[in-house]
C-alpha cells in the first residue's frame, strides 16, 4: 500500500512533467496501480507546473473570439476548454503534493480528480485534432493557475477558492457553451461537455467538503471566512446567471445560494 507520503511524491512527479501526454498516462497509473511509481523522480527538475512550451499564454482580452461559425471558431473554444482541463489536472496535482497533514480521504478525493481531469483533457484534445487543430495551436490565458499560484500557503485559501470559486463557475459556463456548440453541430464536442458537467460537480462537491472541514478544524465559521478570504485574495466577483441547480448537488448550502447576486 503506497503512503500518502509516496504518493504526494508521485503527485508532485507527475505535476513537474510538461509532456501532456506523459502526464495524463502517468495520472493513470498511479489511480489504476495503487500509485506505482510511473514516472523517475523529476523533484527539484523542473518548475511548478510542468507543460508544454505552446499553447502561448496571454491575457484573457486577447485570447481572440471564439464564432461557432466556422471550424476555427470552434477550434478556438474547444482549445481554451481543453487548456481549462489541462490546468485543472496541475491543480489536483499541486492539491496533492503541497499540502502535508491531511487525512488520507482528502488524497484519494484529489487523485481522483486529477484522473477525471486528465480524461476531460484527452477527450477535448482527441477532438481538437477531429477539427484540424492541437493542443497548443492558439494563444491561452492562465486565470486558474494564478489563483493556484496565490494559495500555495493556505489549504483553506486553496480549496475556498479554486474548487467551490472558480471551478463552480464553469459549472454556470458549461451549459451555454454546450448549446452553442450543438446549435453549431458539433454534438461530439456537446457530448464531451455533458461528461465534464457532470464530473464537475463531484470536484466542486469534494472542495466544498474539505474546505467546511477544514473550517470545522480551525472553529471558523465558513460562511464569514469564505468572504474573508475571497476579499484577501481578490478573487473575481461572481456574476450570474448561476448553474442554481449543480451547485444544489455540488454542495452550496440554500444560504449560499441565496446570497448569489441577482
């Protein structure tokens, strides 16, 4: 059986590798082989996260327009979905490794994820290629690392603020994205969008659960911290329509909900 300490280990292996395709498979192994060692030791190799040199990474107003008119156009938004995931899967990666001391759930809750994430990465990849295009092709921006980047001293910052922050907003983001998509035709890209969706709920359920957790461990009553925090940290302000009803499943007491802006 491979501690959490070996695994953490493993996490922050696969985290420093920059080859996505090495990544994804090494994700795999360690969920499918109790965390065997898949990849040599890269600590102190490599910086945090580890990726490819493309796609170029710009602020988001110049990212470019995304018209589901054309092949390009969807290319574009299946690129920047895919980059989404492929940040995702460093996120549940660094989730892993940067933090000691944790219950051994609380490991086997973000491997998990990480796996999910790489299928959603692989899928929206595989697809990209259908349309003429990979991985890389076009610029990308990094507003969901950079929230990572600022929480790498907080646990509680870290979960209050990407899971049940930043990740719940797509699952506001994915519904018309996914009927843009279909409306275009694209139904295989729709398809994939269904999945994610739906495990996306599950990874904003599991940050919503470790952070109440851990806001039980510190006697702070979660509702005053989260707004403490997200003050702290500046994140992004949220603005509806709001996904009432994942959030529902993901966790979001009716106290949550309520609060969200008209």
């Amino acid at each position: 059986m491979t501690s959490t300490r070996e695994l953490r280990a493993l996490a922050l292996d696969c985290l420093l590798e920059t080859d996505p395709v090495v990544k994804m498979a090494a994700i795999a192994a360690m969920r499918a082989c109790g965390a065997a060692d898949p990849l040599a030791l890269l600590t102190e190799q490599g910086a945090i996260p580890g990726r490819p040199e493309r796609p170029e990474l710009v602020p988001p107003r110049l990212v470019g327009r995304r018209s589901m008119v054309t092949v390009e156009g969807r290319a574009m938004l299946v690129h920047a979905l895919a980059h989404i995931e492929f940040n995702a899967v460093n996120l549940a990666l660094d989730a892993i490794w940067r933090f000691p001391g944790l219950p051994p759930d609380y490991y086997a809750d973000w491997l998990g994820v990480a796996f999910e994430e790489s299928t959603h990465y692989t899928m929206l990849a595989a697809h990209l290629r259908v349309l003429g295009y990979a991985y890389g092709d076009f610029p990308a921006h990094d507003s969901l690392w950079e929230m990572v980047a600022k929480t790498t001293g907080d646990v509680l910052a870290r979960m209050a603020l990407v899971p049940r922050t930043l990740e719940a907003r797509g699952l506001d983001a994915i519904p018309p994205l996914r009927a843009k998509l279909a409306q275009a035709g694209d139904m295989d890209a729709a398809h994939i969008l269904d999945i994610i969706l739906r495990d996306e709920v599950g990874h904003v359920e599991i940050g919503n659960r470790w952070y109440n957790y851990l806001c039980e461990q510190r006697a702070l009553e979660p509702y005053e911290t989260y707004a403490l925090l997200a003050l702290e940290y500046a994140a992004p302000v949220l603005r509806g329509p709001f996904n009432l009803e994942a959030r529902r499943r993901a966790g979001f007491t009716e106290a949550e909900l309520a609060a969200l802006p008209g």
